[in-house]
C-alpha cells in the first residue's frame, strides 16, 4: 500500500504537468496553466514525502487538519462544478429582442478556438431569429491585434450577418465590465424597451456570466451556450470555478 501511494502520487505529478502543457498550447492570453503544474509539483513532492516516510511522522493534528482542508475544499469545489454544468446545454429562448455576446482572445490569425465556438453560436441563433439584434463585447487587451468586438463584428458580417444588426461594445476588460457596458449600449439602442435578453458564451462561462447580469439589473435574461474544446474543458472549468467564488464572495453575482 505504501509504494502503491507513492506511485498514484506520482501518476498524478506527471498527468499534472503534461495537461499543464496542453493548456498552456491553447494559447488563451492567460496564465492559469500554471496551476496546473503546481499541482503536479505538489504531489510529486508529497510523494517524495510519503515515500521518506515524512508524512506519518507528522503530529496527528496536522495530518487531520490537512485532510480536513482538502475534504472541504473537495466538496466546495463539487458544489461549483455541479452549478457550472448544470448550464452546459442552455438554449435560451427564441426570439430574444438582444443576445450579448462575451469577448475572449483574438489573434493575428482571427478568433481563438474559445470565441470562434461563440461566434459560430451566434451566428446560427442570429440567422434563426432574424428580428434579434446582438451586441459584441471585449476590448483589445495587450496581445490582441484588435479589439474583440471589432473582431467578432467582422466575423459575424463574413457569416452573413448584416452589419445593421450589431453594436459594438469595445471597452470592457472581464465579465462584468461585458456586461455592464452591454446593458448601457443595449438601453440607449432602444431606450430601455426591452423584454429579454440572451447572454452567449461558452458552457463553462454561462452560469457565472448570467448571475452576474441578473445582478447588474438586466431583466429577463436567459443563457445560450456554446460549445467548448473538450480537450481544454477541464482547465476552463477549474478557472471558472475560482472565477465563480471570487464574484460570489465580493458581491458581483
């Protein structure tokens, strides 16, 4: 049983630095990756430990505290993973007077896989529902070529969407500046009169991305999610997750 744990530890290290790799080949302008090969530095050095015999040698406060820590954080991280999927397949409605559509990378090449899966989205929900009008959001961060919206404004017109149909939100630099700054442009485009409104963006982003417009006053919103890579689903959920309790905890949602 000893070395049987030290070998799962192990197995775990370098399925933590290899997946951190995948990650980072995304190319997603972030560096959440790197979590990823924290964590496989922190079981390859709990293996070391197990394997020296450190760890039960440790008083048995410490060891039960430990587990403690990690069952609670075990189960929090259940809880947020189960609210985040539970919005995996949201359709919205049809006939929604606005969709917002949520920014993320571009590059010199055009849209990330993650935006690209949005746009396509809302492509076809534009072309099913030729009375909505969509809102792009996403500013241009420090490796972009362009703002995002001006990015997704021209890929969704080469989709054949006309030009008349979306407004452009060219500022925001997270979550709730999209939509902050979407609801503006959204009431000054129809001074306020507006049944519903939609929120695109990708399965692992619908959840959060939601709660927080209902909490910047938007009314009647409902959440259209695209689809994801499966291959770097993992790494988006886990950020989303933190994402989800870091909003949670300062109120934005």
């Amino acid at each position: 049983m000893h070395l049987f744990i030290t070998i799962v530890l192990i197995l775990l290290a370098l399925a933590g630095f290899a997946y951190g790799v995948i990650a980072w080949r995304a190319h997603s302008g972030t560096f959440f990756f790197l979590i990823w090969e924290v964590f496989g530095l922190g079981c390859l050095a709990l293996a070391i430990l197990h394997h020296l015999g450190v760890l039960g040698r440790l008083p048995l406060a410490l060891r039960v505290t430990g587990i403690a820590i990690i069952g609670v954080g075990l189960i929090v991280l259940g809880i947020l993973l189960a609210l985040i999927t539970h919005e995996f397949h949201a359709e919205g409605e049809a006939d929604l007077d606005y969709i917002i559509v949520l920014g993320a990378q571009m590059r010199q090449s055009g849209p990330s896989i993650i935006l690209k899966e949005r746009l396509d989205t809302a492509a076809t929900y534009l072309q099913e529902n030729p009375d909505t009008r969509c809102i792009v959001s996403g500013g241009q961060g420090y490796n972009e070529p362009c703002s995002e919206a001006q990015g997704m404004y021209e890929y969704l017109v080469s989709c054949g969407i006309d030009d008349d149909r979306i407004l452009l939100e060219d500022q925001s630099t997270n979550t709730l500046e999209n939509i902050r700054f979407s609801k503006s442009i959204l009431e000054k485009d129809c001074n306020s009169d507006y049944k519903n409104v939609g929120i695109l963006t990708n399965n692992f982003h619908v959840y959060r991305a939601t709660h927080i417009a209902r909490k910047q006053g938007l009314h009647d919103v409902s959440g259209i999610a695209a689809p994801s890579h499966p291959l770097y689903l993992p790494n988006n959920t886990l950020r989303e997750c933190i994402g989800v309790l870091k909003d949670t905890l300062v109120g934005n949602m």
